[in-house]
C-alpha cells in the first residue's frame, strides 16, 4: 500500500506541473477518492497530458478495415468514428417508424408499443430506418466514448475507459431515451452495460443510476448502413422499468455506467 500511494501521489505531481491541465481525480464522479479512482489513474502512467485537460487518448481498436464485415465484432473502418447513439422519437413519428420496422419483418416495432427487440435483427433494422436522418420528430445524440481515463466532459463529470459522456437531452413532449453502442468501443467483444445513469431534475452530474434490461442487451446487431458508424451495436434501455420513459420532462441528462469485464 505505501508503494501505491507513492505511485499515485507521483502522477498527481506530474498532473499538477502539466501546464494548463486540470485533473479531476474522482475518475468515476461518486465525488469520493476511492479504489476504483486509483485503479483508473494507474492506466494513466506514462501517458502525456495535451496542455488541455484531457490525457491522450489512445484507442484500442483490435482491427481497423477499410470495409467492415459482419465476422469481426471489434472492428473499426478507417474512414468512420463510432460513437454511442442516443435515440428517441415524438409521437408524431412512432406510426412511421412502427410500420418500416414491421414491413421490413422486425419483431420490434418501438416500446411504446409494449415490444421489445428480440433478435440482433431487430437492432439492425432499428439503426436503418431512414426517419432518423429526415423526420422532424426523430432524434439520434452522438456521444464520445473515452478509451481511456482522465479529465472531465463538458458538463464536468469523469471521463472513464469505455464509458459514454454526458449527454443533455431537451424534450418538447414524452419520449423512451435509448441508447446504442458499437461494440468496438467496449474493452472487449462481451462487454456491456449492467446500468446508466440519468438525471430528469436538472442535475448534470446524472448521478441516478437505472439497470438496463440484459436480455435486450444480448443482442448484438450488425449495422453497415449509410448513416452510421459500421459495426456492432448494442441496445440499451430500462424497459419494462420506465425510468427512461420521461414525460414531463423538459430537459435531462445520461451517460454510461461503468461497463463488465466481459471475456
């Protein structure tokens, strides 16, 4: 224990001579200083600050492709930046959007209709519908996803490995928030979310922590469609529990919870 402090009270030191950085050392924003912080500073030694904040960033992607191809859940195409995917949709669009998943033979047709996805090519056809780059009353929220530890995202939460930033969500009437992630930017191809984290009363630390449902969570849909990253995506939500089904909410906050080991 006393070679670990040392340790750490020696990256703190170098942290604190970086010019212009700023380090946040409750990596896992629970604003306690504990086991888990000084696991996840740790991966940081050796790495070099970039004078903002923010340690360098080395992704870890198993496999970049110039073309991606269903047979490699980790792959990355060169030319393409996954990021997590937060949806939802007004009432407006929830007939159209029921009717291509229907028509295009999907068993999910939205929760709002009491489905759930129960196959991978649920999610695939989630993902093509096309109203999510056209329909007024369709919504896609891209979020950076951290492939390592270190500093803060804008609304000053931690950045921790695998886990997707902060994500403010305004809302002129109900919705079901859902979010999709590409595999590759997990640690490893089973890795996954037990739970998120949100907040509905203003407060961006989104510190509400709500399990996610690991059937739907099992499913891992291939997408290779325009609109997207190419890759494997992972659905999660809290159906049947309606934490994320906000209404009269005007305007909330989600972000990733700490994600299995997998493997």
């Amino acid at each position: 224990m006393k070679h670990l402090m040392t340790l750490m009270a020696f990256v703190v030191a170098v942290a604190a001579g970086a010019q212009n950085v700023v380090y946040n050392p409750d990596i896992d924003g629970d604003n306690v200083i504990g086991v888990s912080d000084i696991l996840q500073l740790l991966t940081l030694f050796g790495t070099e600050g970039d004078g903002t904040g923010v340690w360098s960033e080395i992704p870890n992607w198993t496999n970049v492709v110039e073309t991606y191809s269903c047979s490699d859940t980790m792959a990355v195409v060169s030319n393409q930046e996954p990021k997590a995917l937060i949806f939802y949709l007004y009432n407006s669009v929830l007939d159209d959007f029921a009717t291509y998943m229907f028509e295009n033979g999907a068993n999910f047709f939205g929760f709002e209709y009491s489905s759930i996805p129960e196959n991978s090519y649920d999610i695939e056809s989630m993902l093509s519908w096309p109203g999510w780059t056209n329909d007024p009353g369709a919504f896609v929220i891209s979020a950076d996803v951290p492939q390592v530890s270190g500093g803060n995202d804008s609304y000053g939460n931690g950045k921790v490995a695998h886990v997707f930033e902060t994500v403010e969500i305004t809302l002129d009437e109900p919705a079901w928030i859902t979010v999709l992630v590409p595999q590759s930017l997990m640690e490893n191809s089973t890795s996954s979310y037990t739970y998120l984290n949100y907040d509905v009363n203003g407060s961006q630390s989104a510190c509400t922590a709500t399990e996610v449902s690991s059937t739907i969570a099992s499913f891992l849909g291939c997408y290779t469609g325009p609109d997207f990253a190419h890759g494997h995506y992972r659905m999660y939500t809290s159906y049947a529990n309606p934490a994320l089904n906000w209404a009269g909410v005007s305007n909330g906050f989600i972000r990733g919870g700490i994600p299995s080991n997998g493997e």
